[in-house]
C-alpha cells in the first residue's frame, strides 16, 4: 500500500473517530435545533443575505450604507440573545478546540517523523 494511501486509509478513520465524540455530538445537535427554529433560521438567512451585501460594499470598495450596517447589527444581537445560538456557539468552540488539538497532535507526528534517523521503504 502506498504511504499517501495508508495516510488517507488513516485519516478516515481518525474521521470516524471524531464523529463519535461529545464535541460532535452536541456540535450536530445544537445545528439541528437551530436548524429546527424557524425564526432562528430565518434570522440567520437574514444576517448571511447582508453580510453578503456588505461584502459586495467592500470589495468594490464603497462604504456600506448605515442602514446595511444598522440592521446587520440589530440582527446580530437578536441572535446572541438566543439560547438556542448560545448552544451552538459553545458546541462549536468546543468542537474547534478538539479540532486544535487533533492538528496540533498531527504536527508533533510530522515533527516526530522530521526528525527520526528511521528509513522507511516507499
């Protein structure tokens, strides 16, 4: 088996792994809830729909009118205020942080194998 292939045969399993964890486990069950209120959804087609606005603003690089910028904030805050965001931002932190920690794990494995004499055959 090549090495690209036992990486990829590896990475799928570290993949499968992942998904069975607390952290993806409430990361996926905070996205349904979210997924499920339909005024959250709603607010948050919203916010994406003017953020995207406000992105064409800026990279044809005009000032965004006051009312873009005024009711992207209002939304914003609307939706900080919702148990149900607060859950899934919190899921989602906690999820990233096993993410961190899943690469940072990869890059002392790369760093391990940068340094040892070992040659493998290809």
């Amino acid at each position: 088996m090549a090495d690209t292939d036992r990486i990829f045969e590896r990475a799928s399993e570290v993949g499968r792994l992942i998904s069975q964890t607390p952290e993806y486990a409430y990361l996926r069950a905070a996205m349904r809830d979210i997924e499920g209120d339909e005024e959250a959804r709603g607010r948050l087609d919203a916010i994406r729909g003017l953020q995207e606005k406000l992105i064409g603003f800026l990279e044809k690089e005009e000032e965004p009118p006051e009312d873009l910028r005024h009711d992207l904030g209002r939304l914003s805050e609307e939706m900080q205020t919702s148990t149900r965001y607060q859950a899934l931002i919190s899921a989602q932190a906690n999820f990233d942080k096993l993410m961190d920690r899943v690469n940072q794990s990869i890059a002392e494995g790369v760093k391990a194998g940068e340094q040892s004499r070992i040659i493998l055959p290809s």
